[in-house]
C-alpha cells in the first residue's frame, strides 16, 4: 500500500468533529481529561500522521534516493510528495525551494552558516527584533563571533509590537544586509507586519528571513505575495512529527550557498583532491534524511489544508478574545504584550506566585501549560518578569477548555493570598 493514499480524512467534518482525530486528548490527567493548551511548544498529533508514518514502517520502509526496489521507489516518491506538499502550503515556486531539516532552528543555523559565512560580508549587519525566540539569537551571535558581522536589536513597544520607526533608522545607514525576524511572537502572540518588514528591507538592500514556528500553524503563509527571501518552519508545532522542519529560500540564493553539511547524498561527484555538489535541495540533505518525520509531515500539511486555514484562524481568534476576556477577570493576573494583530498565543504572570507554581498548580487540575522564558530571555527583561506562564491554542482548542483555565486560575489566585 502507498502511503500517499493514506490518512485521508473524510470532508466537511467541524472543528469540533476533529477533536476525535486527536486520541490523545482523550486521556486522562491526575483523573481529569486532558485539556492541552501547550500546543505553541508542541502540538498534538491527528491519527492521520500517526497512520502515514505506522504505515510506511509497517508496509513500504526503505532508504530514499539510492535503491532501485520497489520499496525504495515507494518509499522516495512519498518522501517527495512531502517536500511537494510543503511548497505547496507556503506558495513556492517550486519544490526544490524546499529544504528539509529538523527544525526552525537547524533552519536558521543554516542560513546563519551557510548564507551569513558564504555570501555576507565583515562589516555588515543583521538586524534581528527583541521578541525573537533563542534559536533567531544565537546563531546570529555566533556568526557575528566568527565572521565579523554586526548584530543590530529592533525594539518592541509596550504593547508587544515591533517598533517600526526604530527599524526604519536601523535600516537607514545601507549596512543591513539580513532582516531574521518572526513572524508571529511565541511568547506575545504578536504577528508582525511582514509584506511592510520585507518592503522596508529591500528598500534598503536587505534580505529577510521569517521564523515562521508559530505563524505558519495560525494563518496562511505565501512566500510569493511576502516577497520573502527565507522562511523556516518546524513539523511538530503543525500537528507533524518532531525532527523535521523545512526551510525554504528564493533558489538563486540557495544556488550562491554552500553546504551546511557534508557527507553522502550532498555530492554529486567525490575525488580525494576535491568535491561537487549535487543539485538543490540536495546539497543541504547530507545523510539519510528523516524519511518517515518527512511523510508524517505531508500527512499533517494534507490534514490542516483539508480543514483550511479560514476556519482555523476563525476559530483561533475567536479563543484568543475569549481568553482575553476570561483572564482579565481573575483578580491577579497580568497578560503580556497587547498587540493589536496576535495570533493564539497567552503569556500571563499571577500576582504572588511564579510562573512554575502556577503551572504546577494547573496540572492537578489536568490543564497543560507552559511556564517559563520561553527561550525569549531578553524579551522576558523587556517586560520585567524573569518567566510567565503561557496558554497556547490550537484547531482542537475549545471554548469549554478557556473557561476551565480561567476558573481554576482563580483558584489558584486563593492559594496565593
């Protein structure tokens, strides 16, 4: 059996019918039924990825790329329909724009090591914003170490927005040759202004990448209408498995860059005096790939385009408002970041409690959710708190499941007082 015909749902089912493609929101938590609102770290997983990748194990695993069997034919066309998937949910061009790694943050020390060491030069800048997660930190900071690169913060204004007038005279001086930015904030919820970062920047001689982890779960991306140059995005946050996540870059930029990673399946001819490389995407997919991660990964793009992003973005704003208004009415609690266009994302402190116990605390109550940095430090300063507790929605989220946090955080406000 071919795995490209499985995991195929039956249509016109509610968001509401859909919470049963989920079996793992039917157990059960300290007695309680789970309610899950941690999906900004990870999301829960339909039974139609777990079928897709059970079944290639089960019925068709082989190698990619290399065997001239069945399976392996099999195997590679599935593998291939993934990477065809993925372009398509982000409007590429074409699916050799696609690069398969394990996550955003692979994504993003590619580009970092790739682009920034092979093509950027000492002396120039990247701009990055103080809402943006460690992984669009780090990586940067280490290439400014190694290759002489300055690394430029835009601010974010008290309402947790990106302070465009601040990026603008970032901007001003020619120097910023790369704009990584996020798209949507995994501790604020904010969604950044993206067609006007990427006008600004290409006014300006930059290219940009997006951190697309959380916006491209909420809404609909399209690398074309942005006029992006870099988008990265990871599989398990999108209802896929962990250990896959895509980059996709313009391929005449992926064309000037060399390899991340050297080995087999990179090359396209090996002497001991010297290398080629094989054709992109290639170049960057040394080894033997997450072949049955990547399937997974297909199988939750053809899930959530089934269900469509309309009706996922109705109902994940519909939440957010109600979250909004539920937990400002417990006496105590504090949200973070006000941002006029956010998507399904709730950071929120307890007066007199830490965000640890708060969470703690939730899960007696059988509700998961964050608490913590978020791997957002210097975001976590901005705003003066040192950790918060963050609820994060998704497609199986439902109202029921807000007003239950929102009751058993004014419990928690009486154990506090």
């Amino acid at each position: 059996m071919n795995v490209l015909s499985l995991a195929k749902e039956p249509a016109g089912k509610s968001l509401a019918e859909r919470r049963a493609d989920f079996p793992i929101l039917s157990e059960k938590v300290h007695g309680r039924t789970l309610i899950y609102l941690d999906s900004a770290a990870s999301a829960q997983k339909p039974r139609a990825v777990i079928t897709a990748m059970v079944e290639t194990m089960e019925r068709q695993y082989a190698n990619v790329h290399r065997g001239l069997h069945w399976m392996s034919e099999r195997t590679t066309e599935a593998y291939e329909e993934a990477r065809r998937a993925a372009a398509r949910l982000i409007n590429a061009r074409e699916s050799e724009e696609i690069v398969f790694v394990r996550n955003s943050t692979e994504a993003i020390n590619l580009v970092a090591h790739s682009y920034g060491r092979g093509v950027l030069r000492p002396g120039q800048a990247v701009l990055i914003s103080e809402m943006e997660h460690h992984s669009n930190i780090v990586p940067w900071q280490l290439l400014r170490d190694a290759h002489g690169v300055e690394l430029r913060v835009a601010p974010v204004t008290d309402a947790g927005e990106l302070d465009m007038l601040a990026l603008a005279r970032l901007l001003e001086d020619g120097k910023v040759a790369l704009v990584a930015i996020t798209h949507m904030s995994n501790v604020l919820g904010t969604v950044t202004p993206a067609e006007r970062i990427v006008r600004m920047a290409h006014a300006a001689g930059a290219k940009v990448l997006f951190d697309g982890s959380q916006a491209i779960v909420h809404r609909p991306v399209d690398v074309q209408a942005l006029d992006a140059d870099f988008y990265a995005f990871t599989g398990h946050k999108l209802y896929g498995p962990t250990g896959i996540g895509v980059l996709w870059a313009r391929r005449e930029l992926l064309e000037r860059m060399p390899p991340f990673l050297g080995g087999g399946e990179m090359i396209s001819e090996v002497t001991f005096e010297r290398s080629t490389w094989a054709a992109v995407p290639h170049k960057f997919e040394a080894g033997t790939p997450a072949i049955i991660e990547a399937i997974g990964l297909g199988a939750a793009i053809r899930y959530v385009e089934e269900i469509g992003y309309p009706a996922i973005t109705a109902h994940e704003a519909a939440l957010t408002e109600h979250a909004l208004a539920r937990l400002a009415a417990v006496e105590g609690v504090r949200v973070i970041g006000q941002a006029q266009d956010r998507g399904g994302v709730v950071s929120f402190t307890l007066d007199r409690a830490h965000a640890h116990d708060v969470a703690t605390l939730l899960d007696r109550s059988g509700i998961a959710v964050r608490a913590g940095h978020h791997c957002a430090e210097p975001l976590m300063r901005r705003f003066g708190v040192d950790s918060t507790a963050r609820a994060s929605f998704a497609l199986y989220t439902t109202m029921d499941e807000i007003d239950a946090l929102a009751e058993a955080l004014a419990k928690v406000r009486e154990f506090f007082r």
